[in-house]
C-alpha cells in the first residue's frame, strides 16, 4: 500500500468509534515497513493545528480496506501496590502549600 492510499483514511476501533484519520506514517527506512500511524480527530481544529494526535503500531491494526480496523485490545489490569497503614498520605495535586 502507497502512503497516498492509506492518509486521510478512517480510523476505527474494535467498537466501532472513528478515531480520526491517518494523519502520517513512520517506517522503517531498511526494512521499508510500516511501524506506526499517526491519527489525527481531525475536523476544524486539525485545520488549525490543534486537533489531538494518536500514534498507533502497525501491529494493532486488524485490517485495511476503505478504512483502517482496529484489532480488538485486551488489557491487563494493573495492580497496585497495598499501602502500609502508618504510610502517610499527601495530596499530590497541593502545590501551593506552605
């Protein structure tokens, strides 16, 4: 597939939500593969460079077609470490104190 052919293409996700689109590619030069896509949400703030970007593996992609499918992504939960009991709590977001 030619770089013309897969920009501007859809994105979708395993539940059927747009993304966005194809906004570029990054390959490798040696091995002339692609390894990720960078999505872009697109519409007006696109135009004005401030839409938000995606940058995807080519790994996660299931197919290619009128639009770029997503493969369906488990996620592992991700467990966090207990807290001792005479472990002191902070507030993070306090920046200002004194």
């Amino acid at each position: 597939m030619k770089f013309n052919e897969l920009v501007n293409k859809e994105v979708i996700d395993q539940k059927g939500n747009v993304l966005g689109k194809v906004k570029n590619i990054e390959w490798d030069t040696e091995s002339k593969e692609v390894i990720n896509i960078e999505v872009s949400s697109g519409g007006f703030k696109d135009t004005l460079g401030m839409s938000e970007h995606q940058i995807l593996s080519y790994d996660s992609i299931e197919s290619i077609g009128d639009k770029v499918l997503l493969k369906k992504q488990i996620i592992e939960p991700v467990k966090t470490p207990a807290k001792e009991e005479n472990e002191e709590t902070t507030d993070n977001l306090d920046f200002y104190s004194l």
